[in-house]
C-alpha cells in the first residue's frame, strides 16, 4: 500500500434540506453517536448554518485508513435508514481526502465555529503551502485564543480541505485575518490560487482527541 492510500483520511459531508431542517437536527442527534462509533472514525464534528432557504449541516470526520472509511456506514445512509423527514436529505458535497496535517490543542474554553476552507493552490506550491500552514498552526496552537483542531486534507496535486475549530470570531481574526465583515481572509493566501470558508456553529458532541 503506496503512502497516500495508508494516511487517515478527513471526510467533510456537506448536507442540506429544504424545510425539514428542524426534523433533520433530530435524526443527527440520533444518528451520530452510531457514525461517531464505527471502526476506524477517531473524531466527528457536526455544524450547522442557517436559517437561509435552504439549511446547511456539515459533518467533519477522520477515519484511521481508507479501508475503514470504505467499510463505514456513510452519515445520509444513517439518516435516511433512521426514518421520518430524513428522506428529504440531500448530500450536496463531500470530500474525501488523506490527511496531510493534524493537530489537536487543549483548551479551557469550548470550541464554538467550524471553519471548513475548500481551496486549491498555484501549480507546484502545494507542499510549500501545506509546510506554512503545518508552521503557522503550531503558532496559532500555541496562542491562548487559538484553535482548539484543525485537520488538513489534500488530493497530492492542489486542491485541499481544511477544517478548523475556533472559541469565537476574534479568536478567527487573529489568526486568519478573517472575521465577519472579511470572512474570506487566510494566512498564505499568495499560495492560493482559489478557495473560501464556510462557517457553522458547531453542534457539541464528542471532545476532540489527538491522532494516534
């Protein structure tokens, strides 16, 4: 097995739903304790965003190899078996990519925004990227307002996903330069030929543990 296919993988399911959104909080509940519990998933974070037209959820997870990814239960599957209103759910967009960065920071005070950033970098600047943003997260991780995690994936060419967890927006405008007014702001944006964040308050789960 090459080195890419024996990395953990990060996972970030995008799920949306039209009107329901009330009756879909209700079956995540109940459903991500039986996803966060399958062989191989070492730590799940769930997000919402809304109210918009069309409510958002995230679920962000690693998995300790691509076989137990592919062996798992995927989370719209779990939804749509638990019954009533998950019917209506639709996966817009997931992600599944080796994890290229992962760093867990204990802190005092919960983690209350999931960053999802999807980007892709200039042609040949992506380990340099990834070699900056590894320095810069052990900046911010030693902050006492930094990150409580942040998981890295990458396709080996240019495109990656990072997920990041954050006390408050300040805590974001610190570290990134982003916050409300520029939510779009990144450390090492000269590397990044495209890309932007979503933000989602994080729903409380499982506490984040270090990668084995």
């Amino acid at each position: 097995m090459d080195a890419e296919q024996d990395r953990p993988l990060l996972r970030v399911a995008t799920i949306t739903v039209p009107d329901t959104w009330h009756e879909l909080d209700r079956t995540l509940r109940a459903c991500m304790p039986v996803y966060a519990a399958q062989d191989g998933n070492t730590v799940t974070w769930l997000g919402r965003r809304g109210p918009t037209p069309i409510e958002e959820r995230v679920v962000a997870s690693v998995w300790s190899s691509r076989q137990a990814h592919d062996q798992a239960t995927d989370i719209v599957e779990l939804l749509r078996a638990h019954g009533t209103g998950a019917t209506t759910v639709v996966s817009s967009r997931i992600d599944v990519l080796p994890v290229r960065l992962h760093e867990v920071f204990e802190r005092d005070r919960p983690m209350a925004i999931l960053r999802v950033f999807r980007g892709r970098t200039r042609p040949g600047e992506l380990e340099a990227y990834l070699d900056e943003a590894r320095a810069g997260t052990h900046l911010d991780g030693a902050r006492a307002d930094g990150p409580g995690a942040l998981v890295c994936g990458s396709d080996g060419q240019a495109s990656f996903v990072t997920v990041s967890l954050w006390p408050d927006w300040s805590a974001i405008e610190a570290c990134t330069g982003g916050n409300i007014q520029r939510p779009l702001a990144t450390r090492n944006a000269a590397r990044i030929e495209e890309g932007s964040p979503t933000h989602f308050e994080i729903v409380p789960s499982e506490p984040a543990r270090a990668p084995d």
